[in-house]
C-alpha cells in the first residue's frame, strides 16, 4: 500500500510498505520510482520508497547530497525494526551505502546495482572549455540565462536535461560525489549484482569497489544493461534471498 513514510516541516516520503514488520528497504534509481522493485520483491514483506523529488515525494528543500537522502530515508525507516537490508539501484545505492556508513546497526546487509559508487575510469573531470568559459561570462553578466540555458542543454547529459529547478542543483551534486569513504566505512555484507552491458555504470567501477568493501560479493548478469532491477529481477532477487539466509 502506497503510503505516507515520513511527514517533514519541509516535506514528506512516500512509499509502499508491504507486511507489518517488513525488514527489506528498496531505494530506487535516478528519474524512477519505487515500483522498479515490484518484480524483485513479489512475495516479500518490504519498503519501496519515492526518493524525495521522485513518484509521490516532493523534492527536497534544498539541493541535498547522498547524505542528506540518506538522513532523510534513515527516518522515515525508524520505525521499523533493525537490521534492515537495504536494496540500492543507481542513485538508490549512493544513499545505501551512506545509511550503512552513518547508521551500521540499522543495517544487515547491502544489495548495490548499478551504482556510481566511483568515479569511472577515464572519466572526464571538468567540463568543455567552451562550456567553462560560458559558465565564466554568464557569472560576470556577459551572456544571458537563456543562452546559459541552451549551453546547459547541449554539454548536459540527458538526465541534467531532464531536470530543473532545485533536483537540477541535486544531480550535479550527487553526481561529482564518490564514495571511498562510505565504502571503507561499511562493515556489512554487500551484494553488488551489475549487468554486464551497463553502460551508465560499467562493471569495472563494481569490480574496484568490490575491492574496497570489507565483505563483498560481485555477481555479473550477461546481456543485461543498467535497469536490472526492470531488466532481470530474478537476478536481484536471488542476491536478496542469499542474504536474508544469513541474517534478514
């Protein structure tokens, strides 16, 4: 049942709660909602929950980061009772990891797919010189909003043109964060299940991380791309059940 999760003076989350003491949380990617997670989760008592400015939650106040998502989820999941396992696909997975790094006995293990937990190799660190210098004069007053709009347009990926107002100032946040330190902060057992033909987030960024985490277990899906959730749910599923053996 879709539901109220938490009210805020500023906002709410919504999510759809199945089972009176589910014990499974379910984050969603970027531009999606929580019910990438209806196929995986058939059967099992969980929590999908609409990212603030996602499906029925309204935006966030101010252009949050992972750890202001991850603040925001960790209460409106207190009342359930930890340790929670956590399943993360794309911008789900960043708040993941950072409720496993700042709330550890919240919980029992992670199931990360597809998320931008590293910068990826070879990845271009600063943007276009045109666009740099555009972004220079338009703060000097030299060019005008629309023009600096019909840049943003062109040098912005889809997801950025996709966006605006204060989810815009969002993805550009999130999107230059890396997680090294989250990932050497989290203790419990972490799934990463990639599609081998993810090409948002290669697998070569699940296998340094695999690396970098304490305990973790990298299962690769042939022929599938960065919607696994969507694209091969028995997949995700079986990661689950693997961990609800072991502690959920």
């Amino acid at each position: 049942m879709h539901t109220l999760l938490k009210a805020f003076s500023d906002g709410a989350i919504f999510g759809d709660q199945v089972g009176d003491a589910p014990r499974i949380v379910a984050l969603h990617g970027w531009a999606r909602d929580h019910s990438d997670f209806a196929e995986t989760l058939d059967g099992l008592d969980h929590v999908a929950i609409d990212l603030p400015g996602f499906g029925r939650s309204p935006a966030p106040p101010a252009p949050w980061g992972a750890a202001d998502y991850a603040e925001a989820i960790a209460a409106a999941i207190g009342h359930l009772r930890a340790p929670l396992l956590v399943v993360g696909h794309s911008f789900g997975g960043r708040v993941a990891v950072h409720l496993a790094a700042e709330h550890p006995k919240m919980i029992s293990a992670l199931v990360l797919t597809g998320v931008p937990l590293l910068h990826r190799a070879g990845r271009r660190s600063t943007p276009p010189w045109r666009f740099r210098t555009a972004r220079r004069l338009h703060a000097w007053h030299l060019i005008g909003d629309a023009r600096m709009e019909t840049l943003r347009n062109r040098y912005g990926s889809a997801d950025y043109r996709a966006t605006s107002g204060v989810m815009r100032e969002v993805f550009v946040k999130v999107v230059n964060e890396s997680y090294e330190e989250q990932i050497e902060a989290t203790r419990c057992p972490v799934e990463l299940v990639w599609g081998d033909s993810d090409d948002q987030v290669p697998p070569e960024v699940a296998t340094r991380a695999e690396a970098l985490f304490a305990d973790a277990r990298l299962t690769l899906s042939g022929g599938v791309g960065h919607l696994l959730p969507i694209e091969a749910p028995a997949v995700l599923r079986a990661a689950i059940e693997r961990q609800r053996k072991v502690g959920v």
